[in-house]
C-alpha cells in the first residue's frame, strides 16, 4: 500500500511539473505582438467594498464607452438587488450554479439555478437579480460601456 501512495505521488508531482513546463515553454515559443496569457495567478482580481463580490477587467474599461470584459466571482450567500443596466450583457457561467431571478421583488426563493456552461443574455433596461447561495459562483460578462447598475426602484426608460 505505501508503494501505491508512493508511486501515486510521484506521478502527481511529475505531470504537474511537466504541466507547468509546457506552458513556461509555449509562452516562450510565442510572439507577444500576436498573444496575450494571462495565467490564473495573474488575474487582478479586485474585492468589492462589500465583500460580496470580485471583478477581474480582461479587456477594455467597464466605466467607459466601449467594450468590456470582465470575469465576476459571487461569493457565497451574497446576492444583488433587482437592478437593470442600460445595455445587453452577455454572461457564461464558468463556475456555477448561478442563481438568477427577475422583477423589482427580491425573492431569492424563486431564482433559477444555471449550472456552469450555461449562457444568458441580460437584455438592456430589464429589471433582474442575481448571485450564489451556498458556493462560489465565477461568471465571464461581455458588455458594452459604461457598465452601471441602476436599482430597480428608478424605472428604466422606455425601450
């Protein structure tokens, strides 16, 4: 049995090391110019003031006019305010469930649980609300700047 362990071990070891090889290798191999990685340890992710949630920009400024996209960490128990934003935002659930619910009613009760893998598209100026109950929740958004939350309590101009 300690052999097993042993030899278990040190396969492990060894395609982790090999692992980390071949992508020291292949950024290495690639042009900059044509290329950009970002490996997990080097996405800036930034903690809200809330402690609910984290942001990670990939591209572009989400305060500004343009494109933007951003990865969203939930973190557990923590959920928005029905809310709307002035444009379509376009979500993969990379980790989920994601818990999502619509309507100016916050009922966490009646949100629906989307399973890593799924896509949703948040329609512009439609009141929503969402977040993670009881696990991490990792979210991709694509959007259109300025990103703004607007809560639902200000209704949204006619469309």
């Amino acid at each position: 049995m300690r052999h097993l362990r042993l030899v278990t071990t040190a396969v492990v070891l060894s395609v982790a090391a090999i692992g980390s090889t071949t992508v020291n290798a292949a950024e290495q191999q690639l042009n900059p110019k044509a290329i950009t990685i970002k490996l997990p340890d080097q996405i800036p992710w930034k903690r809200n003031a809330a402690g609910t949630n984290e942001v990670a920009v990939l591209v572009g400024d989400p305060a500004k006019p343009g494109l933007y996209v951003e990865m969203f960490k939930w973190l557990p128990g923590n959920m928005s305010r029905p809310h709307w934003h002035p444009n379509d935002r376009y979500i993969t659930v990379l980790k989920g469930p994601w818990w999502v619910g619509t309507g100016d009613k916050f009922d966490p009760d009646s949100t629906v649980a989307l399973p890593t893998g799924s896509y949703v598209n948040h329609a512009g100026k439609e009141v929503h609300y969402d977040g993670a109950k009881d696990t991490e929740t990792w979210l991709l958004i694509v959007g259109e700047g300025p990103e703004t939350a607007t809560p639902a309590s200000t209704p949204p101009p006619a469309h």
